[in-house]
C-alpha cells in the first residue's frame, strides 16, 4: 500500500467547509489494494480492461509480451490463462485494446518510437482461456505505431499516431479491410515547425458515436471528425487551450457525457470541454493542479502527467491515471469547478502510471517502465484496486448543519452541528485517511451539539471523518499540519 505526503496539498486546508462538501461522495471511496500483477520493464503493461460480458476476466496490452489474459475470480490472486505473443501479430507490440461481445480489438506498434507501424488485429474471446487471433492488418505507412482502437458496428477507428486516423471494415472478422484515411490538419492550433514538431501531432484517445470520431491530436488539440461517409471524413470542429499553445502539451484521452468532453491533457490536468456547437467548442473548466503553463520546462518535473480517463456518472467522478502521481479522482459535479478529492499513490517512489480502466468497484492501473523522462518509474505491472460505490443507501446529515475545525489541525478537531445528539450510543465517528484506512482516534462528546476529536496521533495530510448518527451519515475532509 502506497502513502502520499505531498507538500502541495498543504493549500487544501484552506478550502472553505462548502467546497469540502462538494465532493463528500469522492471521500468515502475507500479505495482498496487488492493485488499486484508484476511483469518485467521488457514486457511493460500498458492497458488493462476487465471483461464487459460479466466474466471475471482480464485482457492486458502487454506491449511486447503481446496480449495477456487473466482469470481474475480471486481479486487478490489473478491466475494467467492465456498469453498471445508478437509473433501471432505480425510481431507488432500491442498498445491497447478494446472489447466488444466476443471480440478483442487490439492496437498494434509501438507508439513510442518509430520502429513499427500502426496496425489491428481481432481476437475471438469467446472462451478467454483459449482466446485466438481471427485476423491481423498492418498498414503500409511506416514508423509510428498506434495508440488507440474503438469500435462502432463494421468498422473500427484506429489512432495510428502520426499517420492519424484509419477506419476498417471488420465485418468480416477473418478478413479486416482498409476503408480511408484522415490526417487532420497539423496547422492547428499554430502553424507547425516542419523540423521539430510534425511528430508531436498524434492520433491518441478517441471515442466514436453515431460515426462521429472525437479525438485526441496531441499538440494539436481536440479535433470532432465526421465519418458518416466512411471513404471521406472530414474535420467539423477543434479546440486547444489557447494558454498551452507556447508549451509542450498533449491531449491525450477522452470520455464524453453529453455535450461535455472531459479530456486528459498530461501535466495540464484536464480539461472540460462544452462541444455542443461544434464551430465554437469552449473550455467549461479547468482542473490543473501542477500549473503546467507557469513554466515551459514543467513537462519535465511534474508531479502528474494524466494520461486515461474514466467518468463514473453516478457519481459525478472522473479517474485518472497520472504518471508520477498514480491515480487522481476528481469531482465534477459542476464541471465549471473541477475539484481534486481523492487520489491513490505518491510521488516519492519510483513507480508511475500509463493507464487506468474501470469496471463496476474494480480499477485498473497499468504502470510502465522509463528512463526518468518525464517521471522515473522502474516497476511495470498492473495494480488491482476496489472502491466503494458513491450511492451508500443511507440518507446524510445536511452539511450545512455541521462544521469542523480548525483547518488545518493538529491535536484536536471540533465538530459543532446545528442539531443534537440526544443518544451517545447512537453516534459513531470514525476516520480514515487518503488510502481509506482506518486511523484510530478518540473522541469527547463536550454538549449535546459539540464533538472533540483527538488528532495528535496523526501524520502530516488529508483524512477524512464520517460522522454517523442513527441512520443518517455526514462526511467531512480535514488536514492534519502536525503530528507523530
């Protein structure tokens, strides 16, 4: 189990108690580490995703150890059960992947160089355990690789990096066809040095509805493309942060609720995006908690580069996966004010993430191997991780009817509430801290409406007290400035 103690945090003790409100639900997450999957830094892991059919399956794009297949019945005991290698894939790296019924789609050449090039292959999972290859395409443009595949009825949508988007007829799964390919415009959102920077122009995340192709370009943006007609997409609508045009920023995934785009862009954070006018996308809100544009270099010493995204609607919850930080949760129940409330990880260790997916209370993350640039990271593997559901079934106390102080403490916090506790037995307090472990710590009933919690055991950082009284429940986040 991993600690974090960050310094920066230091700035969440002065959050009013109405934005400590806000993301109660985030909170209460109690994210759990169930398990490791270790692998070598030459087979590094760079997706994950549980089976969608409701089998206890893992498919992991094990880069050059091809595609892995875990029985994950036991959370806290995975059990490998098949592994297709390179060599069934026209020896081409496999980079990510998606599930659709019974099928695997997996995006193939390495992305992070320019050694291969971008290709698909289709896997039959209809009995994971003796998953095999149906078909593999590899496209004649060289030295790129891809990084994405999505499906959506015939036809799969592949980020072929900087050869930019392919579409492929897979209606036959034993014979995948070439149908088009568009490279969007590179001359946006600046006109590009052609010695330095055509490659930082890549074909990254994507989602894809109603044949409408919304992806990720790196440098150059968010870019929605039409492809109703499958032989000629086009470009209808782009956006990039006017404020990163001077840096090295990346777009890098996506997910969309709506007309909203909530997009990862590396060590900028994440952006929300309003697309539901297409000729003038805008920026909803901005969550970017390593101030990315107060320095050109800070690429390089970041304490987070988000990389996938996922959205938990019900929760008004995005997860991120961020590099030297592990994994960041961040409230958007306004997205005009995306707020970070809950995290997993540290950026003291030498561990960093790539990738991250969720599936009902299990997440994912992949982590990978580098060489310091931009985060040092010398464990690649996939951590398996639990949470709680934001919906716990049990009406809460109205936060406004209750504060905590002082913030930041030390020894002691004080809850003062606007109604009484009549019955001490009915009333249970408890704590936790950022990784939803329990701390122990006495408490005093000094009136009917005044509680004085002990803190003076507690370590530098951010816990979180839930007060519960009856059958209602009240959650509160708190920073601890002293301590053992």
């Amino acid at each position: 189990m991993k600690h974090l103690l960050l310094p920066f945090f230091v700035i969440l003790a002065f959050i009013s108690t109405q934005n400590q409100v806000r993301a109660q639900n985030c909170s209460a997450l109690n994210i759990q580490h169930q398990s490791d999957i270790p692998t070598a830094c030459n087979q590094m892991t760079m997706s994950a995703k549980q089976d969608n059919t409701g089998r206890n399956f893992l498919y992991v794009a094990q880069k050059e150890a091809g595609l892995s297949i875990y029985d994950i019945t036991s959370l806290s005991a995975p059990v490998l059960v098949k592994n297709i290698p390179i060599t069934q894939l026209n020896s081409l790296q496999v980079m990510n992947l998606s599930q659709y019924g019974n099928y695997l789609y997996l995006a193939l050449g390495n992305s992070f160089n320019n050694g291969q090039n971008p290709g698909m292959a289709i896997v039959d999972i209809t009995t994971p355990s003796t998953a095999t290859v149906t078909n593999v395409w590899e496209s004649t443009n060289t030295l790129s690789g891809s990084g994405i595949v999505k499906v959506e009825g015939n036809y799969a949508y592949l980020g072929g990096m900087y050869h930019g988007l392919f579409i492929l007829d897979i209606s036959n799964k034993n014979n995948i066809s070439f149908v088009s390919q568009f490279i969007p415009n590179r001359n946006y959102p600046t006109v590009v040095n052609p010695q330095s920077d055509t490659v930082k122009y890549n074909a990254r995340g994507m989602e894809v509805l109603n044949s409408i192709v919304y992806l990720c370009y790196d440098k150059g943006g968010f870019r929605i493309i039409d492809a109703t007609n499958k032989f000629a997409p086009f470009e209808i609508g782009h956006y990039s942060n006017p404020a990163l045009n001077n840096l090295a920023h990346a777009y890098n995934n996506l997910v969309l609720d709506g007309t909203l785009a909530y997009i990862a862009v590396d060590y900028c954070g994440m952006e929300v995006l309003d697309f539901s006018n297409v000729n003038n996308i805008t920026l909803r809100g901005w969550w970017n908690p390593w101030h990315c544009q107060s320095n050109p270099f800070n690429w390089f010493s970041s304490n987070g580069h988000a990389n996938e995204i996922e959205l938990v609607k019900s929760c008004n919850l995005v997860f991120l996966s961020s590099g030297k930080s592990d994994m960041r949760v961040v409230d958007v129940s306004n997205p005009a004010l995306p707020d970070s409330c809950n995290f997993y990880g540290n950026t003291t260790d030498t561990l960093g993430t790539w990738g991250l997916s969720m599936h009902q209370n299990n997440i994912f993350l992949t982590y990978i191997c580098t060489l310091g640039v931009p985060f040092n990271s010398n464990w690649t593997g996939v951590k398996i991780l639990t949470y709680n559901t934001c919906s716990s079934g049990v009406p809460e106390l109205n936060n406004n009817m209750m504060s905590i102080y002082p913030i930041p403490t030390a020894e002691q916090l004080t809850i003062e509430t606007q109604s009484q506790f009549t019955d001490a037995g009915k009333l249970t307090i408890s704590v936790t801290n950022s990784l939803g472990q329990d701390c122990r710590s006495s408490y005093v009933v000094a009136s009917p409406n005044k509680i004085n919690v002990s803190t003076s055991g507690l370590a530098y950082g951010i816990y979180f007290l839930r007060l519960s009284y009856e059958n209602t429940f009240c959650i509160k986040k708190f920073v601890v400035s002293g301590g053992k």
